[in-house]
C-alpha cells in the first residue's frame, strides 16, 4: 500500500526533483514504497532519465534489483529507454546484469530489442550473459537480428 507521502515521493521521483526527494526522504518517506504497478521511485526516476535522482534514490537505500509486477528492474528500464548513463550508475551499485522478468528477458534483450546500442556496450563489458533466452527461446542477439540492428549485432558476437 502507497501512503500519501509515499506517493508523493514517487511524484517527485517521476519528475526527477532532487529537492523535494530529499525533503520527502528526510520525511520518512518509503524509498522502497510501489505503486499499482510495482514501480518503485528508483524505476520511476530511471523511467525519467533522471540519473541525479536515481542517485539519491541508491544513496538513500532504494532496492537496486526491486522487480515490478511484470519482474522489470530499474536496470531494465535504463536499457529500454537507452540510457548508458544511468545503467552505469546502476551495475556500480551492483545491479544484476542477467536478471530476468516474468517473461525471461533481460536488460540485454531489451537494449538489443530497441537498438540502444550504447547500453548493449554498457552491460557487455559488465558481464551480461548473451546467451540467455526468454521464454520463445530468443537472445539478445535473436532479438537485434530481428529487428536488423547490424552494430548490435556486432557487438553481440
């Protein structure tokens, strides 16, 4: 259950205001509270490309690896979005690079999927696991193939 101030932590969240994160947190705010989705205020400000948010959030005690109700991450989001920034900032927090969601897909897929090459560069170097497959069987490489993406293709090799 969301409380108000909770609430009103993952509004600020979503709009990347630092300042009010802090004042929310030093409020006592849950930096581990959801929504109806499972988004956490981490997801959300990574959802936003808010990298200055999503560090407070870490500093603060946010759950890096928290899953969503669909087992989506944080991490997840940045290689959706394409922000190798923040996906950085997350694996130095110890984000998990071959987490997987309900429908085994990982960040890799996703970067691969939405041709965020940078991100896909991010998270090989990190370790991410290219031969992991979803539940239709795909990798990462699969899906980049897919969708004719020859530079992730090349660096999923």
């Amino acid at each position: 259950m969301v409380f108000a101030q909770s609430e009103d932590l993952i509004t600020a969240a979503r709009a990347g205001d630092v300042a009010a994160i802090k004042q929310h947190l030093q409020n006592k705010s849950d930096v581990n509270a959801t929504d109806h989705r499972g988004f956490s205020p981490l997801i959300i400000a990574v959802y936003g490309g808010h990298q200055d948010a999503v560090a407070v959030l870490l500093e603060a005690g946010a759950k890096i690896n928290h899953q969503d109700v669909t087992g989506n991450t944080a991490l997840m989001g940045a290689a959706f979005k394409g922000y190798p920034a923040i996906a950085e900032l997350l694996i130095s927090k110890g984000a998990d690079v071959n987490l997987q969601n309900g429908n085994g897909g990982t960040a890799l897929m996703f970067a691969s999927m939405f041709g965020r090459n940078d991100v896909i560069k991010v998270l090989v170097n990190h370790g991410a696991d290219k031969s992991i497959k979803d539940q239709r069987g795909l990798t990462a490489l699969d899906l980049a193939t897919q969708q004719g993406n020859q530079e992730g293709i090349a660096l999923l090799q």
